[in-house]
C-alpha cells in the first residue's frame, strides 16, 4: 500500500511539473500582451428552466403519439401559451446551484447570484437552492450562510434541495433556509469540527536541522508542522476547536429551533425518515422531483454568476482541481471497503 501511494505521489509530481513546463510560458506570453480588449468581469446567464422541463415533456409525446394526434396536441399547446401570456403572469421561483470544495469558492459566485436577485427587486416566489458539499473551512462556509440569510433577511422564502451531501459545512449553510428536502439517500449532519496536521520535528532533529519561530503573544501559534509542539499549545489548540463546535451548535439551534443539538451535534450523518425524525430536514424527495411539481404552477428561472477568468487563475485552478482530486483519490484507497452496498 504504502509503495503504491509512493508511486502515485511521484506520477502526481510529475503530471504537475509538465503541466508547469508548458502551460506557464503560455500564461507569461498571454498576460505581457498589452492592447488586449477589457472583457466584463462578469454577468448573469438567466434560463428558463420552466420551459426547459416542459420541453423534455412534450419531446416524449412525439414519441407515443400518432403524426396527427401530435400536430393537434401542438396546436392546443400553442393556443394555451397565449392565453397564458395574456393572463396573469406566473409567479417567479429562481433556482440556484452550489457545489461546494473544501474552501467553499463558489461563494463568490453565489454572492452575485444573492446580489442580482435583491437588486432586482423582482418580487419572486421562492429561492430553491440545489447544495452538493462534504464541507471545509468553518469560515468560508459561515460566510456561505451568512450569504443565504440575506435572502430569509429580506423576506424571501429560501428552499435548499440535497441530492447527495450537504454535511458539516454544507449542512451549516443550508440550516438557514425555510426549508430542507433530502433525497432519501443524501448524508447530512456532520456537526462538529475537526482539524489535523502532520508534525515532522523528530524527522528534522535526525537530520540535523533546527527550526526558529518567534511569536509576539502567547498563543499567536498554539500547534506548528515543523517545531516542536508543547502540551499548553495543544490543550490551546483543542479548546479553540471546542469553541468553534459550540458557535456550529449555537448557529444550528438558532436556524432550526426544533432540533435537540446535543443529539446531533456528535458528528454523526443521518439519512432519509431518521434527518426528518431529528428535524435536519423537512422532507424527503430529489430536488428534480421538487422542481417539476413547482414548475406547473410557477414560472423558474435558473440563474448563474459566470466569469470569465483570465488565463492564469484558470492555470491554478485547473492545479488545485488535480491535487484536490488526488488527495481525494488517497482517502479512497484508504476507506476503499466503507459504504459499499
């Protein structure tokens, strides 16, 4: 196990540095051309997912029905939509979509989202927010739900649909909206914290090197990867840990008032009658099954921040998706033989 995780890290390495050799010349060259035309940093792409779901619909209806049949189904669809468009208007939900890494970066691109739709003061229906997210940084995902609170904020009723996972910090940014649907295998929960660092002073002491870190304040650096960590620094760093634990439990408490903390804030992730039991969701269902039901009665509109980076932020997060996806790959090989149906 060991020499094959060896292997794989030594043909990491190398895919990167090739990847290095030829794309960075590339970006030098890009970024030196000088009478290069200002491009919007970004916009909003709006669709009209209404139409979309009914198009998939009626694409099957030519399928089952005769020529004729279907030529006369199309005509009194025809003459509906304009009865439609002379009535009252449908009500607008907008449907949004997260998918969320360890740092939580798409917030930014939800933050547009979230600002396009109270700038607009469009009166709409509903916010349905689809998450997918295992969770990360505590800080970047508390930014991701003070971010949907400013839609429960401003009045506007906010739904989030799990398909697959929204754990730890993906459930902390999803506790805040007016209601929860779960598919009835996705994970959520996970309310704790955790955080874990290798220490490699014994390592350096055998090859004889020394590290120097110098601090003004006495816990500016509690645990260290390459000094030597000190028992008042580690009780320091866990009760930090705990500290953050007990803001998590607090936040949840706060967003979802039916729920008994103590009982979930173990850690542990639930699925399907059991999260409706514990209050972490309200219902059970895919966020397709939830959006098609809408989707008679209301009018949905997806809606997507997009930005066009330039050439060298896509170089580094092209990397960053390569090594994340690897460390990934890791724990894969390490938990190979867990949740396996």
């Amino acid at each position: 196990m060991i020499d094959l995780l060896i292997a794989y890290g030594f043909f990491l390495l190398k895919v990167i540095t090739v990847l290095a050799v030829i794309l960075i010349p590339i970006m030098v060259i890009a970024s030196s051309t000088k009478h290069k035309k200002e491009t919007d940093k970004g916009r909003i792409i709006v669709k009209n997912l209404s139409d979309k779901l009914e198009e998939i619909g009626v694409s099957l209806k030519s399928a089952e029905m005769d020529p004729k049949a279907y030529k006369s189904f199309l005509k009194e669809r025809t003459k509906k939509k304009k009865k439609d468009i002379k009535g009252k208007p449908k009500e607008i939900i907008y449907v949004l979509d997260f998918k969320g890494d360890l740092q939580a970066s798409a917030v930014d691109k939800l933050k547009q989202e979230i600002n396009a739709i109270i700038a607009s003061e469009v009166k709409c229906k509903e916010v349905v927010l689809k998450v997918e997210s295992g969770g990360g940084s505590a800080y970047a995902y508390g930014l991701c739900a003070a971010e949907l609170k400013r839609l429960v904020d401003n009045k506007i009723k906010l739904t989030v649909c799990i398909d697959k996972m929204a754990a730890s910090g993906g459930y902390l940014m999803s506790c805040v909206a007016t209601k929860i649907v779960a598919a009835p295998w996705a994970i959520v929960g996970s309310i704790g914290v955790i955080a874990q660092l290798p220490n490699f002073h014994r390592l350096l002491k055998k090859l004889d090197i020394d590290i120097e870190m110098h601090t003004a304040g006495k816990f500016k650096r509690t645990l260290t990867t390459l000094g030597k960590n000190t028992k008042q620094g580690r009780e320091k760093f866990v009760s930090e840990l705990e500290d953050l634990h007990v803001v998590f439990k607090d936040f949840v408490k706060e967003n979802r008032p039916k729920i008994k903390v103590a009982k979930v804030s173990t850690g542990e992730v639930w699925q399907g009658d059991k999260a409706v039991k514990l209050g972490l969701i309200d219902e059970i269902g895919t966020s397709d099954d939830y959006l098609l039901k809408l989707a008679s009665k209301f009018k949905l509109l997806e809606i997507e921040y997009f930005e066009k980076k330039p050439l060298t932020a896509r170089f580094s997060t092209a990397i960053e998706a390569i090594v994340e996806k690897s460390v990934y790959k890791v724990l894969d090989i390490f938990n190979k033989d867990r949740f396996i149906t």
